[in-house]
C-alpha cells in the first residue's frame, strides 16, 4: 500500500512539476524517453508529437497528444491548450501539396464528418457543424494571419470571419498584365498554305511538303516547295519519308528503285534495294546486302550484312551469316557474330548520367548479360534475366490497375539487381554483376522498396515460406520462414503477417508495433514524427499512434478517425 501512495506521489509530483516549467526538450523538438515515458504515464496519454514553434508574437510552443484515440494541443510547459476531442488538427499539420508547416493564427479542426475552427490558444469561433471548412486563400507564409474561411453547407458556401461571423463574399484582387520587356509578344512561325498545282499535300515540314496524285490509276508521291510553288521530287514514287537530316527517302516498294533527295531536290544516291535512317544512320541495301552510312553519308561499312537490329551510341546490332553480333562505326567487331538475338537495355529517359546500354544476349535459348565493349557481365546460360523495372511485383500492382507493366528492354540508374532463372529455379545477381543469391529459390519478386527483394520458397508439399533479402546490404532482414508474408507499406515499414497475427517493422527490422489481431488498413502523418495508423473494421473503426521514439500505443477503439 506504501508502494502505491509512493508511486502515486511521484506521477503527482512530475505532472505538477511539468506543468509549471518548459520541458527540456532537443534539437528535434522532444523530450528524453525517460521523460516522454514519464509524461505517457501521468498524464494517460497514448501518444505526444514532437514540439514546434508555432508563433512568434506571442511565443507558442505546441504538440499535438492523444488520449483515448483523440487529438488535442499541448504546449511545451505542459498545459493542455485545447481538449483531446478533435480527429483532425488542420492547421498543424503539414501543406499536402508543399510538404510545408505554415502555422497560422487559427487551426480548422474536425470531428468525425463535422468540422469548425479554433484560435492557437484553444477558444473556439467556428461551432463543429459544417461538412467541410477551408482557408478563404491558400497559406503562402509561416505564421500567417487568417482573415477569413470557406464553410460548405447544403445550400452552398459560406464565408466567415475570424470572429466567426458570416460575411459576404470577399473580392479578389485583380492582377494587372504588364507590357514588360521581359515578356516581349510571341513571334509566330512564317507557314505555308497547302496550295499547290502538283496533289494534296499529305505532310510538311516547314516549307516542304509531300504531295500525293493519282497517275494511270495509282497513286504517286512526290515533294514540292509550298513557298516556290516548285516541284522538287518528282510525283513517281509509292511513299515519300522525311528524315531527322530534312532529307527525303523515297521509295516504290520494289528492287533498285530508293533514292535520297536533297532540299533542292538532288538525288545524292539512288537505284538501292532499300533506304533507311534511324537514330541518325543509314542503312543501304544492295544486292540483298546492307551497308551502313553515316550522316554525311560516309560509307562505315561494307556491303555484307543481312539484316540490322538497332544502333545506339556509335554501336549497331546487326546480323551475318544467320548470327546476331554487335559491331562500331568503323566496322569493327565488338560482339562476335554468334547469337542467335542481342537487345539493348537502354537506360531510361531522365538518366542523369551518360550511360552506355547493355546487351541481352540469346544462345541456345539461353540469355545473358554484355557490356557495350563486348564483355560478358553475366553467363548466357539462363532460362530468363530481368532487370529490377522488368521483374515480377509480390504485389503485381500492374495487374488490371491499367498501368503497362514495364518493358523488359529498359533500366534505371538505380537499378539494385538482376534476376536470373534456371531450370525452374531463381537466383541473384548485384549491380556489380556479382552473385548476391545462387539459383536454388522457388521464386524472387521485386519488393515495393527497391532496396528489397521477397524471397520465396516452397517445399514438395507446395508449403511456402517468405524472406525478405537486403540487395544492398547483400544480407537477409528477415529469414526465409514457413508461412511468414511480408508487405511494404507507405514506404517506410513493412507488415508482418504470421500466425493469423499483424506486426509492423521498419526498414532495419526493428518492430514498430507488436504482433496483434487488428490488420493495419493505413496510416495518416498527424503532426512532427506523431504517425496514426488505423484499421476499418466492425462494429468500430481502431486507431493507433506512435509518437516520440518511436514509441507507439496500443489500438484504441473510435467512433470516428
């Protein structure tokens, strides 16, 4: 009995003490997790967000609490500002589009489907009975004053002031439109009309354009310039192409018979089976024989290729004797011709650095991995090979959610891993190209984070077991377990499902919140580190918080959240 009179003085005595000096507080706006334990027990919170300055004139230092699933506003000195009563804090809580903590003068607040204001000392001045109250102008300012809000009723808005007094409907400065010189009028472009005496022009560049007529029953292409009025091509040709170079490909389809026109209408070669330009090449072919030019039409090569593939980055894929290889610009070998496919993997657009593509190469119906100087990076010997965008979601989030599912001939810069398959079984390889996994896994599927990848693994029982493996620490996090399952959330835990329970964990594996029946459903940031995480459930909704240290409570029961 002694104990307890004890213990029941010494949380008396620290709520008084808390409550008539600031509380020692750090950088981060929190206060030892001896102290914050302290505060937890004395004051039956669940949990205290960190403090922030929230005004200047006068000086307010606040976090938000909660006590029995609900918020309320508590200053640094430990007075309770307001009642733990609201289910949103508004004004204390960050821009959602700017990431930005404005703090006005007055907070908008909720509860449940209601919502109204109160000023930063905690008075209320707009009653809890409109469906939805907003600033009346977006906060631009820290520590701004509010002049007046946007109530939504039933029969339309309502503007009140900040005594909460209706009021009419405030106007709008109107913004003035310089003649400055900085925003000098925008020159058009000169265009042509399409008229011409040659046919209808079918497309245009500048000032040329690509007629089309019908002669002896056909219809014929040409070009001709829409500001001379002049024919420059002459009106025989199946197709007329213009190329990146503003030089025109035309061609009838059929043997001999491709040329490539100039803007003044030369013909600077002619009489070849096929003419092309892609990625800034050309490609002529004669005899049945491909030759590749540059774009001044230097001849690059002989004419001794069958087909070609692709070019990129002074290297083009091509093909002789029945085999893919790669070769450069000056014809030299760079990928013997021995493949039965070689593919870039090119980097994906918005790559800050100058990358060099990769090569997929297939033999034997086996693929693997070369550099762009002809290395090999992995062994062709698997049954498939996926860069980390390519790979197979846990969660297959592409499937019928209307997003494409990643292409499997692009890469990003960041790119953790590639992963292998071979006689039914999955492997690992880094982004060094080093062997992180053997190939002796059921299945690896890409993880929501891409430091991860989930490890799967079934038994002849067809009984599975789940890991989650560290492709950058190269170390599992958590080992391969019969009937675990492991899913990302919100991009900074992952949940835990074992034995019909839920648990939460961060990225290094530390246990946020311990196993427990109720599934997390999401999660909202109320306020300076002080995280809610809810579950939808019935006959109640439950709501949990963690707050300084990490430091979280258990579910809480709510009529609303």
């Amino acid at each position: 009995m002694k104990l307890f009179i004890l213990n029941f003085l010494l949380l008396f005595l620290f709520s008084y003490t808390i409550a008539q000096k600031p509380f020692e507080i750090n950088s981060n706006g929190e206060l030892s997790q001896s102290n914050y334990e302290k505060l937890l027990k004395s004051r039956d919170y669940e949990a205290v967000s960190a403090f922030d300055t929230v005004n200047k004139n006068p000086l307010l230092i606040y976090a938000i609490y909660v006590k029995k699933g609900k918020l309320g506003i508590l200053d640094h000195k430990g007075k309770e500002i307001s009642e733990a009563k609201y289910d949103r804090i508004w004004g204390l809580q960050k821009d959602p589009v700017l990431g930005v903590n404005f703090y006005p003068d007055y907070y908008i607040v909720q509860i449940h489907d209601k919502a109204g204001a109160i000023s930063n000392t905690g008075k209320e001045i707009i009653p809890m009975k409109y469906h939805y109250i907003s600033y009346g102008k977006r906060l631009t300012d820290k520590f701004e004053n509010v002049n007046y809000f946007v109530a939504k009723t039933e029969t339309g808005d309502k503007y009140l002031n900040i005594q909460g007094n209706e009021i009419s409907k405030p106007e709008n400065p109107i913004e003035s439109v310089s003649n400055s010189p900085y925003n000098p009028p925008v020159v058009k472009a000169k265009t042509f009309t399409d008229e011409n005496p040659f046919g209808n022009v079918i497309r245009k560049l500048g000032k040329f354009g690509v007629v089309e007529s019908k002669i002896e029953g056909k219809y014929k292409q040409g070009v001709v310039n829409l500001e001379t009025k002049k024919l420059l091509i002459p009106i025989e040709y199946g197709y007329v192409s213009i190329d990146r170079f503003q030089r025109f490909i035309a061609g009838n389809y059929k043997p001999e018979n491709f040329a490539l026109y100039d803007t003044i209408g030369v013909a600077l070669k002619k009489e070849y089976e096929k003419i092309e330009e892609i990625n800034g090449i050309y490609f002529f072919t004669k005899n049945s024989k491909i030759a590749y030019f540059d774009k001044d039409l230097k001849q690059l090569s002989n004419f001794e290729y069958e087909d070609y593939a692709f070019y990129s980055k002074n290297r083009i894929l091509t093909y002789k004797g029945g085999k893919k290889g790669m070769i450069d610009l000056e014809g030299n070998i760079i990928i013997p011709f021995e493949y039965d496919n070689l593919n870039f993997i090119t980097y994906q657009v918005g790559t800050t650095l100058d990358r060099e593509p990769l090569i997929r190469a297939t033999k034997n119906r086996k693929d693997g991995l070369i550099d762009f100087n002809g290395n090999i990076l992995i062994p062709v010997e698997f049954d498939r090979l996926d860069t980390q965008i390519a790979a197979r979601e846990k969660e297959l989030k592409y499937r019928g959610s209307g997003q494409m599912m990643p292409v499997d001939h692009t890469i990003t810069e960041n790119n953790q891993y590639f992963i292998v398959k071979k006689n039914g079984k999955y492997g690992l390889y880094g982004k060094d190209y080093s062997i992180l996994l053997p190939v002796e896994f059921s299945e690896i599927l890409k993880a929501d984070k891409g430091d991860f990848v989930h490890i799967i693994q079934r038994d002849n029982q067809k009984n599975r077991s789940e890991g989650l493996f560290n492709v950058v620490k190269k170390e599992f996090l958590f080992d391969v377990k019969p009937f675990a399952d492991y899913t990302f959330k919100y991009g900074r835990y992952i949940l835990s499902k074992k034995d019909g329970k839920f648990g939460l964990y961060d990225l290094e594996g530390n246990q946020v919140i311990s196993y427990q029946e109720k599934e997390i459903s999401g999660l909202n940031i109320i306020f300076n580190g002080l995280t809610q995480f809810y579950n939808y459930s019935k006959p109640k909704n439950a709501v949990l918080y963690m707050g300084q240290h990490g430091i979280t409570s258990g579910f809480v029961e709510v009529d609303s959240f």
